[in-house]
C-alpha cells in the first residue's frame, strides 16, 4: 500500500460521514470527516497497522504475516516434493497392486516413476521457491520506500508523507476523509463483488487528491479496519493484540506481532482442545499435516527476522519533521473532541436504539440533524425528547 495522488472520490467536496456517491459499478459511502463510532468491532483484519504506542498508530504498511512465509515455501514443497516427487509414484504403486499386478513389477515400475517425477518435482519447487522470493522482495521494498501513515490521538491529527515526497503532510483528525468501497462486475465465472477501505485528504497547497486504499473481505471487515483506528484515537484501542489477536493467540508477555510465540501457543492451544474434546483427531491431524508442509517452525523464524528487519528500515527512513510531531506531549495539552463531534456521538447513541436496524450510513446521516428524537419507552416509563445538543 501506497499514497497516492487520486481524484477518484473529489476529496475537494465537501463530505461527511453518511455520505454516498456512485461510479459506474459500485458506490463509495463516506465514514468520516466526522470519525463517528460505527458500532462494529475493532479489527484490522488487513494489518494494516504496523505500530501502536501511547502517542500515535501507524497505518498502511503493517508487519509481515507469518502467511505469507507458509504460503511462499510450503507451496514449492508440498507441490514440488511432497506431491510431485513422493506422492504420485506411491499412488500409482498402490493403484497397481489394488489391480493385481506383480508387486516386484509394480516396485520397479514404481522406482522408475520415481526417478523422473524427482526431477521434475525439483524443477517444480525451484520454480514456486524463486517466483515466490521475487514475489517477497519486491513486496519488501515497500517498506524502505513507503512511510507509513500516523495517526497521533494526542494532537488529534493524522501525518502522511505522499509517494514521491519527502516532507510530511499534516491532516487535522476530524477533516479526514475515511470511506469503504463496493464495486462489482461480470466476469466469464460470473458476478464478483470487491470492497475496499481507504483514508485521504484533499491537498489545498498542491491541489492533489491524496489517498490510501486497500482492498477487503467484504463491508463489515472494511468498516472494523476504520474503526480501529478510530477507536484508538478516542482512547478505545490501546495495542495491536486488541485489534490484530481475534484468536488471541499472543500471551500477555508475548511481543504485539506473529512470531515463534504465536506456534507453541497455537500448539498449546489445541492440544487443550483435543483434550477436552473439542476438536477430534482429524483435526489434531489436519493441524500438524499443514505445518508439515508449511516447513513447521521456519516460517515464524523468517517472519521475526523480517520484522526485524523492517523495524529498522521505518526508524531510519522517518522524516525528522515527522519524528518530531511524533513525540508524547503533556496531558494538558492533548487536544479534545470538537463540540460538534461531541453532539453528534450523543445523538447517534440515541438513533441507535430507535433505529437498530438501519445501516451504520443512514444513521451517520441521521446524527448531522438537528431535530429533537424521542427516546424509547422503558419499562413502562414514558419516552422523553432528546435535545440534538
């Protein structure tokens, strides 16, 4: 993920949370400026978020992922070695004696079959193993050269440093646009449906529409992924475990990233399960057959290592300006909530219980108003008007 000049979305109208606009294929609906809470859970089911400390959350170049370790070794093993080499000559061994052929017969035909499936078996690893360190290394170049954005709660402010630039750009909290995406289209296998989540501004100085944006599972993974920067700036969120553990998988003394830590404790995990019968033993099975063929413990070397690695890349390659804005300030001059924030988080705390029902949307657009509401009876208690504020 990168930042990027777009004029996409016309980040120089004026938005607000609630709003919506079409293209041709799908619509953009606006969560912010006017960062209300969106009443889903706060995850950041992308990793997205790289850093979290009292001061400020890093935003759009997470930490590697163990998965993508597994995925880049285990796929050239399992495909190259372990299906290619052994497990084709011993099916076609077995399916020859099943059908009543010679054994001795079926053993040499079998070890001639092994000679050639080993040679391409290697070719076929060797293949998958160099396609997928180009794959890593051209994705871990982003990380000496893209800055990750951050987010500080105690100035209330977001700072980006755009592709290309080298000065940093400085965003108040609550005139940030934030927005998900949903665009679909017909293809030859049918109807595919795409989200995406993405923060930006529009630059006044340079005129340049500046955004973030990656793609999602589906709406409500997008909607976690802002609320868990949002839940942060207002002093919801405090750590990476809260919004990036939803197995919890990470103890208390555990570092806030995947590691070796999060093997054992996932071993641990399940081998409690199985013991108290939760799991049954295709399932201890299963679980030990992937990380069999995932190289077992050498993926979450490699992404310690990584992360390591990256940590020093983002510390050195930080803009001064940057650093600077980054430091911890004195209690009393952390910056508040704005008076009409403030309004309209009251007045959707209400809408929610009139309108339970409705989309987080409809009823961001609901809290910009400005007429009395009546709160819910309760208990036999007759309802009251709620003032807007």
């Amino acid at each position: 993920m990168s930042t990027n000049t777009s004029s996409h979305h016309g980040l120089d109208q004026p938005h607000q949370a609630g709003d919506r606009t079409t293209f041709a294929g799908g619509q953009v609906s606006y969560l912010a400026p006017m960062p209300l809470p969106t009443g889903q859970p706060a995850q950041d089911y992308a990793h997205a978020v790289g850093e979290i400390n009292d001061t400020y959350l890093t935003f759009g170049v997470g930490l590697p992922q163990v998965f993508g370790w597994q995925y880049g070794l285990g796929l050239p093993f399992t495909v190259g070695i372990v299906i290619t080499m052994f497990f084709f000559p011993v099916l076609i061994s077995v399916i020859g004696v099943l059908a009543g052929f010679n054994v001795s017969v079926v053993m040499e035909k079998g070890l001639r079959f092994f000679e050639y499936t080993s040679v391409v078996g290697f070719l076929m690893a060797m293949f998958f193993f160099l396609l997928s360190m180009l794959i890593w290394f051209l994705n871990h170049r982003k990380y000496k050269y893209a800055i990750a954005a951050r987010f500080n709660r105690q100035r209330r402010e977001a700072c980006f440093v755009p592709e290309g630039e080298t000065d940093p750009v400085f965003v108040p909290w609550e005139s940030l646009s934030a927005w998900v995406i949903e665009a679909q289209g017909v293809t030859q296998y049918g109807v595919q449906r795409q989200y995406a989540m993405g923060v930006g501004f529009h630059h006044a100085d340079s005129g340049e529409d500046y955004s973030l944006e990656f793609e999602c599972g589906g709406l409500p993974l997008a909607i976690a992924n802002w609320e868990a920067i949002r839940a942060y700036m207002d002093y919801e969120v405090h750590s990476l475990k809260e919004i990036q553990d939803p197995l919890d998988l990470q103890g208390p003394d555990d570092p806030p990233h995947e590691g070796l830590h999060t093997f054992y404790n996932a071993r641990a995990r399940m081998r409690r399960r199985y013991r108290e019968g939760e799991v049954g033993k295709w399932y201890v099975a299963g679980w030990y057959a992937y990380h069999f063929c995932t190289l077992w413990t050498l993926p979450f070397h490699l992404t310690e290592w990584e992360i390591a690695r990256v940590k020093r890349i983002q510390k050195h390659e930080i803009p001064d300006e940057m650093k600077a804005w980054s430091q911890p300030l004195p209690a009393a001059q952390w910056a508040q909530p704005s008076a009409e924030l403030q309004r309209q988080r009251e007045r959707l705390t209400t809408l929610r219980e009139l309108y339970p029902q409705h989309s987080v949307f409809s009823l961001f657009t609901k809290a910009r108003g400005t007429d009395e509401l009546m709160v819910p009876k309760r208990k036999g208690k007759k309802g009251k008007k709620a003032k807007a504020g």
